[in-house]
C-alpha cells in the first residue's frame, strides 16, 4: 500500500489535519499539530513525506515509524515527533480501513467497553467556575479539569493563594465529592511556590495535579512527591519513551500523559503506556485539541490495560467559534453517555471526517500562537 496523494490543512483553532490517499483510493486522517507552530509543522511533515514516506509501503507502520525516526541523525524533540505523531495516525487509519476493523482490534482488541472522558472549566481567572462546574456535570461529566490559576507570580501573597484555594473550593462545594476535579498547575508555578500549593489543595481530594512542575526539575519533583498522597501528572511535553523512562524510574510520575499528536502518535504512545504499567504508572492521553487526535486516544485508551481517563478539548476556551465535532459529520462518536464514551465501531480511528468543512475553514484559518504574560515589573511569566 502506498501514499498517491497528501495535503495539509491548518483550520481553526490551532489545529493541522493530514490527509493521505492511496493508489486504491482509501483515505487516512491524522493530526500533526504543534500549537502555535503551524508553519513550521507543515514544512516537517512535507519533508517526512516527500523523502520517506511516499517512497514506502505504509501497511508497514512499524518500518515507517523506524525510518521516521532513526532514519535522521538527530532523532526526538517536539517538531520531529509531532510530524511523525501525525503520519502515523494516518497510517493507522488507513490500515483499520483497509481490513474493515477500528484500531483498537489491531492493538489487540479493547479491554473496555467505554471511555472515560473529561471537560476543561477553565479556571485562569475567578469568574464563574463554579457555575461552569455544575453546567457540566448536568450535562453529564463525571470529572473535570481547571487551572490553578492565571498568572502567577513566583511567590505570591498569601492573599492571592488564598483566592485560589477558595476558588478551588467552591468548585469542589458546587459539584461535590462524587465528581473528579484535577488541577492543572500547567508549569506556572514556580518550584518555590509548588509546596505551598499543593500542601494547600490536597484536603480538596483533586483527581491529580497535572505538571505541578516543569519536568525538568526531577529533584524538586522529588521533593514535591514526597510532600502529598495527591497523583501527579505530566508528560505533555515529553515526546518518546525515552523522554518517560527518568521520571517514572524516579518514582515522580503517577500519571503518564503523552499527547498522540506529540509523542510519536498511536504508535510511540502505545509503547509509552506499557512502559508506564511496568512501574505502576496509569495513563491519561493529553488532548486539547482536535476531532483526528481525540479519536487516536479514544482507540489506544481502548486497548491500554492502565488507561485512567481520558482529557476532551469539547468546549474548551481554545476553540472560539468552533467546535472539534464540526470537522466531522458523525459527531455523535464523541456523544456522552454518563461520563463516558462508547468505544466507536467503525473502520481506522472510527470517525469521518467532513471534507468540505475541512477545505472551508483551512482556506480562513487564523495563526494562533501562546500568549506572552508578564509580570508587574515587565519580566516574563510562564503561561
């Protein structure tokens, strides 16, 4: 089997959709964004392309993966993994539609019947969190995700980590104890200011706290590790097997989060997976973007024994104007059915992608890129 056709299509909000089409005319669908990096990302998948992948058969994944990746002097990183992360969601695809099975039968079969999933609420600002909290869990959530708090600085009053405790509190008020709350710190936060904190929240029971720190910082996470019985969570911004492996043999890592348009997609992640279930590590795939990505972790969430739950980018303050099920014209994939999702039936990553929507909206996509925060004096925040 191999590639006769490929485009590229930037759409909003941040994302990148990769088509590919073979001489027998099947269709494979992937997802190779780096957020804020769209230019960039569309001239590393065109090389992966055009050098290798064109010139291959790509029934043969696990060879592409190899070539993708070894095939270079210089191997890992978020560029080339992202690019790579893509493809390979592509050839999945391609390869469950060519044999008329999902993704997950090809994994191994499911080792569940449904999905876990959770909902952004927002949480930079006070606002109304609470009052988003209670919407979603009428809508049927059974968890979600906020962050600590908007900008940060490296040691705050005591006044401001008061409003955020408080803040944090009356979501855990509105919604109860029946609902998971995780905590996204989003490495905001400084290594002097993450002891404070999560000794501060950890009576509010969170699901986790999701990178307390940068991973960066292994002997700080030691320490933070050892200061509370709340999970920690991070991976986003590791990219291979090899990028987890230090953190889990530390002991710091509870819940692995590598993001299948990151890590070198269904592939790469479902190695990481087995790698984090051999320290006793559970897995919640990172996913704040689109329908493609979304729809790769649902079918390695299927088949993964140690999968915890699933992030969803529905609703999330990301997506102005769009939504990731308006890519699509079987939106119902993604239906909620008391906090879950049913593992979807049909052939590659269960989803068809609307095509004429997708044209639309590349040919008016906006390039977005990180805010830039800044502090009092003018010095530069993490975002």
């Amino acid at each position: 089997m191999r590639i006769r056709k490929y485009e590229l299509f930037p759409v909003p909000p941040r994302w990148l959709f990769l088509r590919v089409e073979t001489q027998e005319g099947l269709v494979g669908w992937g997802e190779p964004v780096l957020e804020g990096r769209v230019e960039t990302m569309v001239a590393a998948v065109r090389e992966l392309m055009e050098k290798y992948v064109l010139k291959l058969d790509v029934s043969r994944i696990e060879d592409v993966w190899q070539v993708l990746y070894r095939g270079g002097f210089y191997r890992g990183g978020a560029i080339s993994m992202s690019a790579l992360a893509g493809i390979d969601q592509a050839l999945w695809d391609l390869k469950g539609k060519a044999l008329g099975v999902p993704v997950y039968e090809l994994l191994g079969g499911p080792c569940r019947e449904r999905v876990r999933v959770y909902r952004w609420i927002g949480g930079d600002e006070p606002g109304e969190v609470a009052e988003e909290a209670e919407a979603q869990v009428r809508r049927g959530f059974t968890a979600l995700k906020m962050n600590v708090a908007g900008k940060l600085e490296l040691l705050p009053k005591a006044s401001r980590i008061q409003v955020i405790v408080s803040r944090i509190a009356e979501v855990r008020e509105a919604v109860g104890d029946d609902v998971d709350i995780a905590i996204d710190f989003h490495g905001r936060v400084s290594a002097a200011l993450a002891p404070r904190l999560v000794r501060a929240l950890e009576p509010l029971s969170p699901l986790f706290y999701e990178e307390p720190l940068l991973p960066p910082l292994v002997p700080r996470l030691e320490r933070l590790k050892a200061l509370t019985t709340v999970p920690l969570a991070f991976g986003e911004r590791l990219y291979s097997r090899w990028d987890f492996r230090p953190f889990l043999e530390a002991g710091v890592l509870d819940v692995a989060q590598p993001d299948l348009s990151h890590a070198g997609g269904i592939s790469e992640c479902r190695r990481i997976a087995t790698l984090a279930e051999t320290y006793g590590a559970v897995v919640a795939f990172h996913c704040p973007l689109g329908p493609i990505a979304l729809a790769a972790c649902i079918q390695v969430a299927a088949a993964v024994p140690n999968f915890l739950i699933q992030e969803t980018s529905l609703g999330i303050h990301y997506n102005e104007g769009v939504e990731l099920t308006d890519y699509l014209t079987n939106p119902e994939v993604f239906a909620l059915h008391e906090g879950f999702v049913l593992l979807p039936e049909g052939p590659g990553l269960g989803i068809n992608v609307d095509e004429r929507a997708v044209r639309s909206a590349s040919s008016t996509s906006l390039d977005w890129k990180n805010p830039i925060w800044r502090d009092r004096d003018g010095s530069l925040l993490e975002w």
